[in-house]
C-alpha cells in the first residue's frame, strides 16, 4: 500500500480518529497524506480516506506488532505526524500511544490531537484516557487535548447524546486544522515547530483552543467573537483563559485579501484580553480565492506540571493496577512491547522540535526502563561481587533475671532492669566470717 506523497502526515485512531479524517476529506478534498487506522472493519469500510491499515482484532498490543512495519513504511520519508483520535477506549488509547512511539523513533516530529471522554461515559473510561494522556504527553512534541465535557458545558441537559459527540467531533476537526495551517505557514508571519513546541509540549498543561469561520464584509469581527466564545477558552470562576497563558498561537486562514489591517485589529482585540507579559505568535495562510471565508484558530495553555513516573510501590494508590491486573491494561503493556523500545533520535535544525519535553521530559529509555542488575540463566538474580563484612563487635552480655522476657526499662541509655554492680561493673567483697 503506498500513500499520497507528504511530508506531513495525519493518522486518524479509531472510530472517532476516522470520522474526523472523513470530515476533513469532505471539507477539504484535495487534502493528502491523510491515513486511517481501525481494528473496526466496518468503520474502516464506510470510511472514504484512501488509505486504510486494518489493525487485527483482539489484543491490542499483538495487533500493533502486526501493523508495525507496515505503519514504518508509510510514514518514512515523512517529517510530521500528526495523530487524532479519542481516548478511554482500550484500542485507541493504546494504538495512539504506540504509534506516536513509533514515529517518534523514526525521528519525526510527532504531534496529537485527542479528545478525553464525557463525564457520562465512566470512571473506567476515564481513568484509561488520563493514563494514555499522560504517555501521549511523555512521547509528543505537542498534544492538544479537548475536553468533551467542557466542550459541552453550554447545554448539557438539552443537548442529544448524538449532538454531543458531533461536536466534539468537529472541535477534534478544529484543532487539527489549526496544528496543519499553523506549521503550513511561511514567510514573514508564520508560527515554527518550536512555537508550537513552546505553548504544547509541557505535560499537564491545560489546552486552550478557540476557532471561528465567517464570510463577507464582516468576516474579521464575526470569525474572532465566534472564537473568543468558545467553552474551551473560558476557565470557570476566572473568565478567559487567554489571561493565564504566557504565549497564544493565532493563525489566519482564508483568502488572499487578508490584509494586514485585518491582521493588525485581530492581534489588538486579543492584546486588550491577554496579560501584559503574554506573546502572540501570529501565522497567516492566505492561499484561497479572494472574498472566501476567513477561518481563526487561538491555541493557548496554562498550568502543567512535570510528573514523575511512578514507582512500583506507588502504583495502587494512584488507581494504576499492579500484578495480574496490569498484564490486563493496555498502557501499561506499552512499556514492554520490544518493537517501540527504540531510543528517541535528537532532531537537529533550530525548528526541531527536542525529542523531550523542555521541562524534563521523558525520553524512550525513561519511559521503558530496562533490567539493569545481571540475571543468571536460571533467572535468579547474581550476587554482587563485592560484599560488605560487618565486623564483630565486643559487647558484654548481660543477664536480667526475671525480667529477661518483659521490655527493659532504658533510662539515659541504661537497662536499669539490670542490677546497679552488673551495669557498673562494681565487684563486691565476699562476706567475712568470724
């Protein structure tokens, strides 16, 4: 199977990852580089991408072994890959995982856009999607993450349960939008790799995504307010999020009469939102016939911490299961797939994205540690070869009497259990007998 010749490449995951390839194939028809990966024959079937691996059914760390190199061939000569897809499933949470390791190794910048599951859909869910998240996190140069039910806080009692996952459908459409427009931009006002890097690559970050299209006399005001309403800029008891963000990506996409006074009034309004120290990064795409719709795109973050990665001993407390249960969960099963072990290459170019995240990001050989003592043949552990003797030190015994088998009563460091003479070494005199 070969692919339209790309030099970015987006992988729709699952169900929901080739529904948005679908949409952004009808939207968008010349569009190529576009690949669809299921183990649902039937999604994969009614799907109008061309380009198509079918992942064996089953379990999901085998069916990635069988899709392996083929999935290598594809995205060979690449640069980009750019994964979708939404978390909680079992197939997709690990697939997107895996295969951004994948490309990752294959030392491509490595970008995703993932959808987190509603609130209704159960813990499990989301406790599956949080651990996936954090490996997608830990692996990508970037990852925008959208929140289904902030996405939906609009409405959400009257909005259909249909209604609810289209949105999120095309908000996952949006985004990925936005990451190609931006890193397709060129000339004098246009976002790099590390810009993108910058605002998405710390983990724990919460993603801030806004977008709007409009057309006509009145394109500009209509397509930035439809943008600044969006439920996933706004942050609950604080109004707009764009405040808390150090860095914005705007991107202007549409005809070839974006001038730069529409250019100039957006960056304004925006400006009067953001804090004083806020840097806006601005790309402009202007490739469609003049009088077309103007389509916005705000990407911001906010928060993020560095998370270390648990320890065996911590895992039950953090709802990761231990023993026979973690052989059951397919991201923990990640890190002991030999074929995605791979040391993470080190892009070079000053719009290379670092393979770690910048604020201590993990590389391949940290999120798969390997055995590092000597094991023998018998599987038993060596012994070191260098042993610490403790010596025998000369210590005076003594006898308690009656009270040898109760707690001894320590007194300034004394067993004052022990007769005074015995304790103080004082030799008493034999009785004289007249």
């Amino acid at each position: 199977m070969s692919i339209s010749p790309s030099r970015r490449i987006l992988v729709g995951v699952g169900n929901a990852g080739v529904t948005v390839l679908d949409l952004l194939s009808v939207e968008y028809p010349g569009m190529t580089g576009l690949l669809a990966v299921n183990n649902d024959p039937d999604s994969l079937n009614a799907s109008i991408v061309r380009d198509k691996i079918e992942v064996p059914e089953g379990d999901p760390g085998e069916g990635f072994r069988m899709i392996d190199e083929e999935f290598g061939r594809i995205v060979e000569g690449a640069s980009v890959v750019i994964l979708c897809g939404g978390l909680g499933g079992e197939t997709g949470s690990f697939l997107l995982s895996a295969l951004a390791i994948r490309a990752k190794s294959a030392g491509l910048t490595t970008m995703a856009c993932v959808g987190m599951p509603f609130s209704f859909e159960g813990k499990h869910k989301k406790d599956l999607a949080v651990r996936a998240l954090e490996k997608l996190e830990e692996i990508c140069d970037a990852v925008v993450v959208i929140g289904n039910d902030q996405l939906s806080s609009g409405s959400p009692s009257i909005a259909a349960v249909g209604e609810a996952f289209a949105l999120s459908d095309r908000t996952l459409l949006a985004a990925l939008l936005a990451l190609t427009g931006m890193l397709s931009t060129s000339g004098p006002v246009k976002i790099t790799r590390a810009d993108i890097h910058n605002v998405l690559g710390k983990p724990g970050t919460l993603t801030h995504f806004g977008f709007g299209k409009a057309e006509g006399s009145n394109r500009l005001h209509e397509s930035l307010e439809r943008a600044l309403k969006s439920p996933l800029l706004t942050l609950p008891g604080k109004g707009s999020a764009l405040k808390e963000s150090s860095m914005i990506l705007l991107l202007l996409r549409g005809a070839k009469d974006i001038s730069f006074a529409e250019v100039q009034a957006v960056v304004g309004k925006i400006e009067q939102i953001a804090s004083d120290s806020c840097q806006i990064k601005v790309g402009v795409r202007a490739d469609g016939p003049i009088g077309s719709a103007l389509e916005l795109y705000l990407l911001a973050s906010s928060g993020g911490t560095i998370k270390k990665p648990l320890k065996n001993s911590e895992s039950n407390q953090t709802g990761e299961p231990s023993g026979a249960d973690s052989a059951n969960n397919p991201i923990s099963r990640i890190g002991t797939m030999a074929t995605i072990g791979t040391k993470l290459p080190q892009p070079t170019g000053e719009e290379e994205m670092p393979s770690g995240h910048s604020e201590g990001g993990k590389g391949a050989d940290e999120l798969f540690p390997v055995q590092t003592k000597p094991a023998s043949k018998s599987g038993k552990k060596v012994a070191a070869t260098s042993k610490q003797m403790q010596g025998t030190l000369a210590l005076d015994t003594y006898q308690r009497g009656r009270f040898d088998k109760s707690e001894p009563t320590i007194v300034e460091g004394e067993d004052l259990d022990v007769p005074t003479f015995l304790r103080k070494g004082i030799k008493l005199n034999p009785p004289i007998r007249k």
